[in-house]
C-alpha cells in the first residue's frame, strides 16, 4: 500500500477552518468520522479541508464486487493518520460495516465544479 502526505491550508473565510471548534463546524445531525488513512486502499492525492470525497468498498478475489457506501462527506480535518469526516448515521454505519466486514475501502475526491 502507497501512503501519502496529507495537507490543508485552512483560511479564517473558510466554514470548515479549523480555527473553529470541529463541534461548531459539524452541520447538524452529522458526526465527525476519523478514518485512519491504514483502512484506505489508496490515498487521496491532495486532499485539503473543506474537499469532499465518496467511498467505496471492494472485495477482491474469486467473487469481486465494489458498492459506493458513502458521498458527499466532507473533510473537515486530515493528517498523515487520519482523515476526518462529516458523516451522518447511514454513511457512519455503512464505513463501520464495509471496515468489520474486511472490505478495502477506496476513497475518491470530488470535484470542485
């Protein structure tokens, strides 16, 4: 497995900044979800606060499959550990699951437009 370095620039105009406290930046009825970047099956080329991502989870082998268990989550912290996202309880339950459950999970970046 490749790993990669993780950074964010956050700006004070930013409504994800990490100058707030994460518990002000949460919508509501959303959680933060550390996910450490060891559960991702790749990384996430440059990934910065605010971006958004969707998830997938894929089982190798004689009976492959891929189903999509999250989107649109938002990246409210990341680090060379962990990258925190916004979830609300389908997609936490759902990542929780497909990690339990021994898939890999692949993570995609959005795009901005």
């Amino acid at each position: 497995m490749t790993t990669a370095r993780f950074s964010a620039t956050p700006t004070t105009d930013d409504p994800a900044s990490s100058s707030r406290p994460l518990t002000e930046r949460l919508a509501a009825s959303t959680w933060a979800f550390a996910v450490p970047t060891a559960w991702l099956a790749a990384p996430i080329p440059q990934l910065r606060i605010g971006d958004s991502v969707d998830l997938l989870a894929v089982r190798q082998g004689d009976r492959p499959l891929a189903l999509p268990i999250a989107a649109d989550l938002r990246v409210m912290d990341t680090d060379d550990r962990i990258v925190v996202l916004e979830v609300d309880e389908l997609s936490a339950t759902a990542i929780a699951t497909a990690r339990a459950s021994g898939l890999l999970i692949v993570p995609l970046l959005r795009s901005a437009h």
